[in-house]
C-alpha cells in the first residue's frame, strides 16, 4: 500500500479524521486511536483531539466523579477500526498542530485510519462540551 502525501493530511482533515499514533503526554509506549472533533479544522490554528483507551474499567474508576456524557464508548460494531470497545475520556483533549501530525506521518509514527461516522463524532464533542474541565475557549470551537 503506497502511503499518501503529507499535502494531502493536510488537504483532506476533517472532523472525524482518526489518527493512530504515540503521545508523548500519556504514560503508555502504545499507539492510540485519536480522533479530530474541530468543526472547522482547515482554519482552526490547533487541531482538537480526543484519545480512545481500551481500558474502559481503569478510565471509569479514574474518572468516576465527572459527568457520565463525558465518558464515551464507542464499540467496534460502531466504528470498524476498533477490535475491541474503547472509552473516550471526553474530559481530556489533545492539541495538535496540523504541522505536527503531517511530521509524525512523514516519519511513520502515524497512521491514518478510517474515518468516523459524524454522529459519533458529534457524541465526541458533546461530551466535551459537557465537561467541567474543558477551557471555554476550547469549547467555543466546538461550538456551531
């Protein structure tokens, strides 16, 4: 499989785009799933993510006090890159510049992975939105 050029990553993120990759600001060596909820990230200087984990029971019990629509599990039923149901902690996004995920790309730590169904995007950002810990003018990009 021929791997597409970085012009087109950039050309072609929307919300929805799923990435796969190492963040240096998690604690585990593994890859994971991260997904755009920006609605406008063509012209959004920071590219928003939110970060699937397939431990769902250690994320509960983490975060067991913040609101429950803050905590989404999307199985693989729902999204086919999943193998198994994985909790996004809604609670907890990632900044990004769109410079920075076409240079993971461009040295193989990043894969791209198919896109998500916009409805599951949308629960996303809602529980994003509906978190307590989110800063208002991260929220105002979500906003419509």
């Amino acid at each position: 499989m021929s791997r597409i050029p970085p012009e087109i990553i950039k050309a072609s993120i929307k919300p929805g785009s799923v990435y796969y990759f190492r963040e240096e600001n998690i604690q585990s060596t593994e890859k994971h799933y991260f997904v755009v909820i920006n609605r406008n990230p063509h012209t959004d200087e920071i590219i928003l993510l939110v970060c699937a984990s397939s431990q769902i029971a250690h994320v509960k019990l983490i975060y067991k006090n913040c609101f429950a629509k803050t905590l989404v599990i999307i199985k693989p039923e729902e999204y086919s890159g999943f193998r198994v149901p994985s909790i996004f902690n809604c609670n907890n996004i990632f900044r990004k510049s769109i410079d920075l995920i076409m240079k993971k790309y461009e040295s193989n730590e990043l894969l791209i992975k198919p896109e998500m169904d916009p409805k599951l995007v949308d629960t996303l950002r809602n529980g994003v939105l509906a978190s307590n810990q989110i800063a208002p003018r991260i929220k105002s990009m979500l906003r419509e």
